[in-house]
C-alpha cells in the first residue's frame, strides 16, 4: 500500500513506524525544511505544507498514494487539507482516507456513556471546527468515490507523552472534579486502529469509529497510579474549584461523558494492547527498559 500522510505528527509517525513493513511507500506532509529533512532521512518522503504554502511536489504526491490518512486540525478558516485539495485539485484519488478527530465533537453528557450513534452537540469551539471538518469529510469522500474511516480519538498518550513524564518533570497535578472521568488511548492502540481501516476491502463505506480504551476514569487516579509505578508519592489532590489552570485545561473538565469502543472491538475487531491506562502505563516503563 503507498500512503500519504496529511500531517506527520505524533500519531501518523507511530502508525508509520510500527506498520511500516505493510507500506510499500509513504510520504506526508510537515510544517518545517527541518521535519522534512529529518524524516527524509528516515525513508520517509516528507514535503511542507504550512500557511506560506506547499512544496510543489504534493498534489503529484498525494496522487499516487492508495490511502491517504488525514492528522491536521482544523482552524476557524476549516480544514486546511480541504483549502489545499480545493485549490490543487487532483485527477486521481485514493482508496480510503482515515480522518483522525476527536471524541470532543459529542461534547457533555454529565458521565453518561455515548458511543457512534449519540448525537455530536460539540460544546467548545474546537469541538466545533472538528465536527465541520468530520462532515466536510464526508462530502468530499462521497463525491470522489472513497472509503472514508473517521477515527474518534479520545485523549492520546504514549512514549514521551504520559502520567510518567509529567511526574519526572514535576509537571503532575491531581486536580479532583466530583464526577469527571475522562477517556485515554494508547498511541499504540491508535495505529492498530488505523491499520485496520485501511486493511478493509473497499466497501464503499463511510465509518465513524470511537477508539478509546476499556475504562474512563478520574484523572488523578492515573497519576497516583503512575506515581506507584515509579515509586513516588502521588501529588496532593487539589480541588478543582481552587485550582490554578490555563483556560484551556479548565475547558476540558467542563466535558464529562463515558466513550464505548464496543463498536472497534467488534465490529473493527481491534483487540486493545492497552485495555487500560494500567497497562499502557506498565508498557512504557517495560519500552525504556
């Protein structure tokens, strides 16, 4: 399969370098000469893409790729991969796209569960440009013919990315909010996910898929346990009502809902590396060792 890759970031890159044997080529997009270069020395066939403008070479690029799979955020001008194909439009298209979003477009629901049915009310700005962009999506896949995968991505931790670096850097807090769980996934789980769409026969389908772990749980009880992984004593639990926090961390907490992956496990058929932030935690202690 060759893709190409709209935003090689921290989650595009772990799909690409834990499947690369299943990928006869791969090239994407970046912000800067200095990611370009360095990837390109990876194998990875890298171009800028950023407000300025985009190496030439990308439509040509694209073109030839099988499955695209689409990481960049939209901003309050929509998405800049749709403003890009709009202004460079291309004769061939691929197979499949996989568009990686967020389980912030159903916005709150108080705890409760939701899952692919639930409505999206999307609460946060965010939230909202992501739901546009999810439906932009979808129309574009409709008019060219491709399959088109939309990953619900619930909050993404990893190697360098987690309760345990945020500890050794003296950067975790427990902050406690009566009721509120939030829902995690591995990076690693993300690439299994992606894997799968794109190993689907073409069906003609438009999927809507929430990848999230087994368990949403209160976000200090992460960090105490990652805190016992390491040996340490877990920060004291501040109060949300009194805690000191960016606006943009306040707004997550004002989101509280249980996200069911029923629907990747059965019917995607991912079985979960890290069915829990119990195991993903203790994978990562096992990775640097």
């Amino acid at each position: 399969m060759k893709l190409f890759a709209f935003g090689l970031g921290y989650s595009a890159l772990h799909y690409i370098r834990a499947c690369r044997k299943d990928l006869a080529s791969v090239a994407g997009t970046v912000l800067s000469t200095e990611k370009r270069d360095s990837l390109r020395r990876e194998g990875i066939d890298a171009f800028v893409m950023n407000d300025e403008g985009i190496d030439a070479e990308i439509p040509a690029a694209a073109e030839a790729a099988d499955a695209w799979l689409v990481s960049i955020a939209p901003d309050a001008g929509g998405d800049p991969v749709l403003r890009m194909l709009a202004s460079h439009p291309l004769r061939t298209m691929p197979r499949t796209i996989v568009y990686l979003s967020t389980i912030g477009v159903y916005g709150d629901h108080a705890g409760a569960w939701v899952d692919e049915s639930t409505p999206a009310k999307p609460t946060s700005t965010r939230s909202q440009w992501r739901l546009d962009a999810e439906n932009r999506w979808i129309d574009y896949a409709k008019a060219h013919g491709c399959d088109l995968h939309v990953l619900r991505l619930a909050g993404i931790y990893g190697p360098g990315r987690s309760a345990i670096d945020n500890l050794r850097e003296g950067k975790a807090r427990r902050i406690v909010k009566k009721g509120q769980v939030f829902n995690r996934i591995h990076v690693a789980d993300i690439a299994q996910s992606i894997a799968a769409c794109l190993a689907r026969l073409r069906t003609g389908e438009t999927s809507i898929w929430n990848i999230t772990d087994n368990e949403p749980c209160p976000p200090q009880d992460v960090v105490a346990y990652a805190a016992d992984l390491l040996g340490l004593e877990p920060p004291p639990e501040i109060a949300f009502e009194t805690a000191q926090m960016t606006p943009m961390a306040r707004s997550f907490y004002s989101e509280n809902k249980r996200v069911s992956n029923r629907a990747m496990r059965e019917d995607l058929g991912v079985a979960l590396l890290c069915p829990t932030y119990r195991e993903g935690l203790q994978s990562l202690l096992v990775q640097e060792k």
